[in-house]
C-alpha cells in the first residue's frame, strides 16, 4: 500500500492535502480553542497553506494541469519552509525579527519612547520561543512539515503524466 501511494500522484496530493488541512485546522483550534495567540510570522505561515492547498486541489480537479499545478504547490510549502526557517532563527535569537515581532530593548530608549512603541508592537512576540512537542515550537513543526508536504506535492508534479 505505501509503495502504491508513493508512484500515485493523487494519492499523494490527497496525502499532502490532508495533512496540510489537518495542520491548518490545528493551529486554529490552538488559537481559537486554547487561546494560543499567533504572532505575526505565525499568521503569514497560514498564506501558504490556503494557496498551496488551492494549487493542489486544482491539480486534482484539472488533471491536465496537474504536473503544474503540483508543482507550484510545492513551491508554495517551500515558500513556507524559508518563513518557518526564518521564525525559528528569530526564535532561537540566531537573528532578529521585523519590528512588528519583537519588543524594543527597554534599555535602548527612554521611557516615554519605550510605552509609544509598546502601543505599536504586536502584544504576542515572533522571539517568544514556547515548546509545543518534543521542545519543538510549532513553527519548528510547520518547517518539518511544510517540507514533508512539498516532497510529496513534488513528487507528485513529477510522476504525474504530461498532457499536450
């Protein structure tokens, strides 16, 4: 059965379609039903997903365009893969993150400048590192799993027959 869904380039959009809207699904129950706050490069992960799982749907309805279809879809998770990547940076402190991330350095500014920012910053940080499972952050999650959903949407696109 697994090697029949490896060489089937349905079912491993399927595969990759249903993973993605389980993930998606997911991190809005976490939102919503646990009151976990998405920072903003969590909220720009979910972009990819709603087009990725677009293009991939497409490629099951339009099977003349499948190969294409697919193919742009794995773009799209790899697209997500390097904002995932980007986020666990910030996360570990490897690099900083976009001023709407991140709180000023209280030490930096005066007080007054600090509470005027504080009234611009996002109140849930992209540097807030919280583990999720196995001390991995949801975000170093969506990396591993975005390009688990690329190699499949890939090797889709590449199996898939060629229409003229």
């Amino acid at each position: 059965m697994l090697a029949e869904t490896l060489n089937d380039p349905r079912r491993l959009t399927m595969l990759a379609l249903i993973g993605a809207a389980a993930v998606f699904i997911a991190a809005l129950i976490s939102q919503y039903g646990f009151g976990w706050r998405p920072c903003v490069l969590c909220l720009w992960q979910r972009y990819p997903y709603a087009i990725g799982g677009a293009l991939a749907l497409g490629g099951l309805v339009r099977p003349a365009q499948a190969p294409l279809l697919w193919g742009l879809a794995s773009i799209a998770f790899l697209a997500n893969v390097a904002l995932a990547a980007f986020h666990s940076g910030v996360e570990f402190g490897w690099w900083e993150g976009f001023a709407s991330c991140s709180a000023p350095d209280p030490g930096a500014v005066s007080a007054q400048e600090l509470f005027e920012r504080l009234q611009e910053v996002s109140l849930v940080r992209c540097d807030d590192r919280t583990p999720f499972l196995f001390e991995l952050t949801m975000t170093n999650w969506n990396l591993l799993v975005c390009a688990g959903f690329a190699a499949l949407l890939g090797r889709a696109a590449m199996l898939s027959p060629r229409h003229s």
